[in-house]
C-alpha cells in the first residue's frame, strides 16, 4: 500500500480485530504512559508505511520507514510484523519512541513484545530521560506494564563526544530498573565514577528520574571547612510527606568531633505556607553545650484583600549565628504582620519583638516588644483640588527594665531612660497643588497637620502625658527649562525654592525613633526631614536647590543634584553627622551617570562650606556579558549621638568574570581604612555543564569582639545533574574533531 495510509479511514475487514491498536500500545505502553485497557477506550492510531501487508490472515506487516503516531505519542522503526496467532509483536529497528512531552525517549534496534506490550525484550536499548539522564544497556528487559530493566547498565547525563566511551561522570551497575509510574529509578551494585576511574561504590541507590519534582531521598552533599569547627560533610534527606508537605534532615559531622542536625519543615495551604527551621550542634567552640537556632516563617492571605505574615528566631547564644556562617545580624527580629496595600490605601498592624546579640547593649534596656498600627488614606478633595493624605498610627515600646534614669556611666550615654516605656497616638493629615503657569513656572501650595500624644513612664526627664500638635506649611517654586540640541540630546535645568514653616507647642519628648537622618535628594524639599515620628523639623527655612540633566539617545544620562537649607534660627535636634544642624546646613551634591556600555555610577556628598565632608557614599558598577565589577565607598564622621564612636571609612568591591560558558569565578570584600585591615573576603568558583554542577567558596571574615572570633569557611559540593529535583542544565560540551 502507498506511504500515508491511515487505519481510521480504512481497514480490512477479516483483520479488522488487530486495527493499529497494537501500534498505539508499543507507543503508549513503552513509555508508560497508558494502560491497554486504557487505550481500548481511545481513538486508534495512525500508521504510515512505504509497505503494508496482510499474510496468512494472522500476520501484519509493516516496513519501510515506519511511523506510528497516537495521541501525541511517536515510534518510528524499519519493520513491525504482529501475529495474531502467537500474540507476538515484533519491532525491528532502528526504533526511536517519544512520549507526547519529549520527556521520554527510548532507542533499541529491536524489540520482541506481548501483544499488550507488558512483557518484552529490547536489544541495545537506551533510554532518555527529559533530555538529560541516559540509561543504555545491551539488552532491556519490560516487566508489568511499568518497569524497565536494563541489566549491567549504565546512566549518565554526559555528553559523549565522537571517538570517547567514557562520560565525565557515570553510574555502573549490575541492574537498574526504572519504575515508570512511580518515576524511580533504582541501582543495584552501583559504582560512581569520574572519567572511568571508580570514586564511590553503593550496594543500593535510589534515583528520582529527571520528570519528578519532588521525591523522598538523599540530596546532594556538602563538603565544608570552618575556623573551630574542622572539615566535615553534610548529607540531607528530603521527605515527601505529600503533595504539599515536606521534611528535611542535615546531619553534619565534622574531623573535631563536632556534630550538627537541621530540620525543616515547609507546607503550602490553599491561602499560604509556612517554613520552619533549627539546628542544634555540639562542638569545641563551646563545650559541652547544647548550640542552636530556631526559625520559622510564614504568609497566608485572608479575605477582603488583606495579608498575614510572620517571621520568628531564637538562638542558644551570641556567636551561634557568626561561627557557623548562619548571618551577620547582630539583632533577632520576631514578627507577626497584618496587612493591606491597595492604590489608595494602606494599612498595617504589626507587633515586634527585639532580641539583642551586640557586645556593648543591655537587653533589659533594649525596647523589647513593640506595636505599630498605621493606616494611610489618599484621596483628592472636593473643592480646593489636590492631592490629600489622612494618616492615623498607634505605637507602643516596652523595656523590661524599670530603672528610670539614662546609666551614664556606659560609653555612649543616649539620654533615654533605661527602663522608658512609651505609647503614641498620632492623628495627621497633607496636603499638596499644583499650578503650572503660562511660562512653565510651577507653583506649589503644601501642608501637613499632625496631633501625637503620648503617655511616657519610668523616665524622670520625659515621664508623663505630654500632647504635641504640629504643623507646616510651605510653597514651592520650580521652573524646568528644558534645550533640546541638533543631535537630539536634551539638557533639563531645573531650580528649585521652597520656603517652609513649622513650629509646635514645643513639648518635651524623647526621640528614639528619629536619630539617624539621611540629607539626600529625595528630602531636600520636605517639610519634615525626621524618618520617624518622635521629632519633628520645625521653624522658618528655605530649601534651595538646583538640578542639572543631560539625555544623549546614544544612551548617556547624566544627572547632577546641589541643595542646601536655610533657616531663620539655628536648630540643635539633628545630629552633627546629619550635616542639617546649626542655622545653614551642609551642602548636598548629588551625582549620577549611565553609559551606553553598562557602566552606572552614583554618588552624594555632604560638605561644609570649606569642602570638608561631613558624610559622603558613592558606588560604581560596569557590566559586559563576560564580567561585572560594582565598587562602593562610604564615610561619615564620628557621632555619639548616631551611635557611632569612629569615623566610618569603608570600601566594599565585588565582581565576576565568565572564565567560558562553563566556569564563572566570584570576589567580594569589604575593606575598613579607619581600622586598616580587611573585615572581609569571599571568593567563589563555579562550574557547570550539561551534566555536572560544582561550587567552591572561599569566606573569611576578620571581626572579632568576647563573642565572636575571626572565622575562615570553605564549601565545596557537587550536584550530579539530571536527576529530579536538580538544577538546571548548564551548556553542552564542545567536542573537539
């Protein structure tokens, strides 16, 4: 018969019994993929062949460049012959199966079967697991409608290149056998090896295959050296416990003795998920103690719009966290968060808890559990036009100690009450329109209103009941001038007058919450400069800047920022690094730059009139598509007030270079001028194929305090890839002719 025929449109009628449903179960069946009694129910295949012959009324013959295609399904062979009257099935090939994903290929050159394909034999066969993981042995056993047994086999998912038979990795074994509908691979006998030479020899190894997410079993081990702790290898054990659980297991035992053990434990709800996580260890660094750190996190939505979110830490001590490379942090956070964000509205309702880890803090005079309420309307008024906000927040802070004077006796005296307790309420509202006249002056009228009271206790210099009612109110000045030139760059000077009034009814209130204040562009022309809500900016100033804009389409951008403030009296609430005190301020210059090249730059300065810097930062970057480099640089003076004894003078660099497609190393450190010494250095060196994944990082961090000791961290792991679960491929191997 000619090539192209189609059994759905046409059947012999004494052989209508056979149909190509055979063809559609050694597609469907071979992979997995489908029962028979499945695919009787099902529409039948198609078959196309340069020859089709019907012998001795039992026998179908197909040859010729074969095609069988059903549901998606495809299996191309050189011959097929069915026999009716033996119940055999016969495939000669060469024979290629693909499942309707591509997930799923087997390739053999011949191939004896059941006539429902649950038993059979495939000679030289070789199977392909999403494009990754090869399994090939001499002769492939199909067992049950679901196992496939290749006996004194082997599975890589390296590429091997012409005039090569060893892969750079493989796993020999007397049998493997791939369960297909629980997506398991299973080694008996099994040898590791690495460019031929045997590394590692397992009496049982279990595989998820490549198209299995999530799958009980060991995870790739880790190979770690750390200061104090000495070598030692982590081996995690992932648990499924169900479509939406699951539970993991990190014992880590290292050349001194020291032991460790991390559990988490993650579930997604319909609504949200939740993780949790701790470890506990033993080691030399503190002997004879039981060491670890609990934390667990979590974010669910509720109804009408609203989020929950939680985050919760404890830690057995201080240097727990630094000695086994955990964090930096030196403050634990608990959380618990509602809340809402939608475009005209926000609000938020969260309750914190600080726990301390620095050297020099008392944690009775730490404020230790703290509540913040907030909720932020805009709407435009009827009437006077605009843009309005009404902001209403409730906060309160407790100290666990009760002593109610400032310990002058410590380095740093803050005069704030060691045992000061507060609550606040705030009710305010701003304001702000805009007029643009016929010259493109733009005028702006601003406001804001707010009433905060509070109720202060065991602190004799703030103690009390104290109402504050504040107010401001501004107008602005702003004139773009925009110059568009031949070649089409655009140059935009824009001045900027703002003249602001403030005051309050002058109360004493501590401020906590307002002590670090950043003079940058984005708060030069605001009416309050204080990031929190204990202190407020007040009396007559004018704000006055100037900025300059440059936009080439070859794409540069270049941007420049100078301000500087005013005032009719001096003000002593800002601290000396801020560079806002006294009755002028310092000058901020603002600079910023994009190339066409991928190089960015960004810088600010804070200056006194004789260009002495009071605070000043800058960052650098440069990116190609085989490397990057980023630089930062900040220093600011001494300030007791900010909580910072030393001047700051530190420079932090990183960067990477993409050695090829396969290797990519890493660098970073921070440098501190004023201490002359390093804080710290990483350095990282990754490689990555079609079938292999290695990292080695490099970590030494130079702090030291009672607590924490100057550490080194080595890691070093490798991810055999193609299994389930694992990342991703990198590039293939070039062969070389």
């Amino acid at each position: 018969m000619a090539r192209g025929l189609d059994f759905r449109r046409r059947k012999p009628r004494r052989f209508a019994a056979l149909r190509p449903l055979a063809l559609a179960l050694s597609v469907a069946a071979l992979l997995g993929s489908a029962s028979p009694g499945g695919l009787m129910a099902q529409e039948a295949a198609t078959l196309i062949a340069d020859r089709l012959e019907i012998a001795a009324d039992s026998k179908l013959i197909a040859e010729g460049a074969v095609e069988v295609f059903f549901e998606g399904r495809r299996m191309t062979a050189q011959r097929i012959i069915f026999d009716q009257s033996t119940d055999e099935l016969r495939i000669e090939g060469p024979i290629r199966l693909t499942d309707e994903q591509g997930s799923t290929v087997i390739v053999a050159a011949q191939a004896d079967l059941s006539s429902d394909l649950t038993e059979g034999i495939l000679q030289s066969a070789r199977v392909v697991l999403d494009q990754q993981l090869q399994m090939a042995a001499s002769q492939m056993v199909r067992s049950e409608g679901r196992y496939l047994q290749l006996d004194n086999a082997v599975a890589s998912s390296c590429k091997i290149c012409a005039g090569s038979t060893t892969p750079l990795w493989e796993i020999r074994a007397r049998r493997i056998l791939h369960d297909q509908t629980e997506k398991q691979i299973y080694f008996d006998h099994a040898q590791v090896r690495f460019g031929g030479v045997p590394v590692f020899y397992i009496p049982r190894l279990r595989i998820p295959d490549p198209t299995l997410d999530r799958s009980t079993g060991f995870l790739r081990p880790t190979l770690t050296s750390r200061s104090g702790l000495g070598t030692g290898v982590t081996l995690p054990y992932f648990v499924a416990l169900g479509p939406s659980r699951d539970l993991t297991f990190s014992p880590t035992i290292t050349t001194n003795g020291s032991q460790s053990l991390e559990v988490r434990y993650r579930q997604a709800f319909n609504t949200g998920s939740i993780e949790i996580s701790g470890t506990v260890a033993r080691d030399d660094i503190q002997p004879n103690q039981m060491r670890g750190y609990l934390v667990a996190d979590g974010v669910f939505s509720l109804p009408q719009g609203y989020r929950l979110a939680f985050h919760g830490e404890t830690v057995s001590d201080y240097a727990y966290l630094a000695d086994y490379g955990i964090s930096g942090t030196d403050r634990l956070t608990n959380t618990i968060q509602i809340d809402r964000i939608q475009r005209d509205e926000y609000i938020a309702a969260r309750l914190i808890n600080f726990d301390t880890l620095r050297e020099g803090d008392f944690p009775s005079a730490t404020p230790g559990l703290l509540t913040d309420v907030t909720v932020i309307r805009r709407f435009q008024p009827n009437g006077i036009g605009g843009e309005a906000t009404l902001r209403f927040g409730t906060h309160t802070h407790t100290r666990q100690s009760s002593n109610p004077f400032d310990d002058l006796s410590v380095a740093e005296p803050d005069d704030i009450a060691e045992g000061s307790d507060m609550q606040r309420l705030s009710i305010g509202a701003d304001w702000r329109k805009d007029w643009v006249t016929t010259n493109g002056l733009v005028v702006a009228a601003l406001g804001e209103v707010r009433i905060d009271a509070f109720n202060i206790t065991d602190d004799v210099t703030y103690g009390g009941n104290p109402t504050r009612i504040y107010g401001a109110g501004a107008v602005e000045l702003r004139w773009p001038l925009l110059r568009s030139g031949a070649d089409d760059v655009v140059q935009v000077i824009e001045p900027v007058a703002q003249l602001v009034w403030s005051d309050d009814n002058d109360r004493l209130i501590p401020n906590e919450d307002s002590r670090l204040v950043e003079f940058d562009e984005s708060n030069l022309f605001s009416l309050n400069r204080f990031p929190g809500s204990d202190a407020v900016e007040t009396g007559l100033r004018a704000n006055l800047g100037l900025s300059w804009t440059r936009i080439d389409p070859s794409g540069w951008t270049l941007g420049v920022t100078a301000g500087r403030v005013f005032r009719d009296k001096p003000v002593s609430a800002f601290s000396n690094a801020s560079g806002l005190g006294g009755r002028t301020s310092d000058w901020l210059f603002a600079a910023t730059a994009e190339t066409p090249f991928g190089m960015n730059f960004a810088g600010r300065l804070i200056t006194d009139d004789d260009l002495t810097v009071t605070r000043g930062e800058a960052m650098a970057e440069v990116a190609s598509k085989d490397a990057w480099f980023n630089a930062g640089y900040i220093w600011s003076i001494a300030d007791l007030y900010e909580a910072r004894p030393n001047r700051v003078s530190d420079l932090v660099l990183g960067g990477g270079y993409l050695i090829n497609p396969a290797w990519k190393a890493t660098a970073s450190g921070r440098y501190d001028f004023e201490a002359n010494s390093y804080r710290s250095v990483d350095f990282g060196l990754t490689y990555k194929n079609e079938c292999l994944l290695t990292n080695l990082s490099l970590s030494r961090r130079f702090t030291s305090s009672t607590t924490v000791r100057p550490s080194t961290l080595v890691d070093l792991s490798f991810n055999l890839l193609g299994f389930g679960g694992g990342a991703e491929a990198g590039p293939a191997r070039t062969c070389r002719r």
